[in-house]
C-alpha cells in the first residue's frame, strides 16, 4: 500500500471537488491561473477561501501575458463593435489591471 500523499502543510487531502464551467469561464480561469504562476487548485482554493493571491513576475508569466494579450488584440481587430462580446473586453479588463498592478509594484521597489 502506498504512503498518503500530503500537501506542504501535511494535510492529508482525500475529497475531490469538481463542478462544470462554460468554455469561456474555462479560459478566463485558465488565464488567471497561468498569470500568477500558481497551480489550479491552489489558485482556485485561494479564491474560495478568500486569500491574497500573490504573484511574483518572472519571464513565464511575461510569456503569457504576452501570449493573451495577443489573442485579445487579434480578437477586438475581429470585432466590429466591442459591446458585441463582453467576455473579450473582461479579459483585457483584468490583464490591463494585472500589468498595471505589475508596472506599480516594479516603480516602489525601484524607489
């Protein structure tokens, strides 16, 4: 029989939770997991239990923040009339805020 599997903290963690999202909701998480470096369930237990998710840049996440940001930018050339899709103008919403909140953080450590 094989040892439990315990996280950082010895917690024996044996309940699974699982629940259905969109393929929109789908990418938005995923985007979101992807920009703080975390693992999905990490980040996502996070969330629910309403803990600060700090991020710490490095060159994977500038990979794709990149990545996203070209995707957006290829979907509002597509678009006609942004109010037309409100899930692409979310996800620039929240990688504006991301990269600004980046930017900010970068100018107090610099001072």
């Amino acid at each position: 029989m094989s040892a439990k599997n315990n996280d950082r903290k010895q917690r024996f963690r044996s309940v699974t939770i699982g629940f259905r999202v969109s393929p929109e909701e789908a990418y938005r998480v995923d985007m979101e997991v992807l920009t703080s470096g975390m693992t999905k369930q990490d980040f996502i237990l996070k969330r629910l239990l309403n803990e600060e998710i700090t991020v710490y840049p490095n060159i994977r996440i500038r990979h794709y923040l990149e990545k996203y940001l070209v995707e957006i930018l290829a979907e509002l050339k597509r678009l006609e009339k942004i109010p037309a899709n409100i899930d692409v103008l979310e996800n620039l919403t929240y990688l504006v805020k991301f990269i600004s909140k980046l930017s900010s953080d970068k100018k107090e450590n610099e001072i």
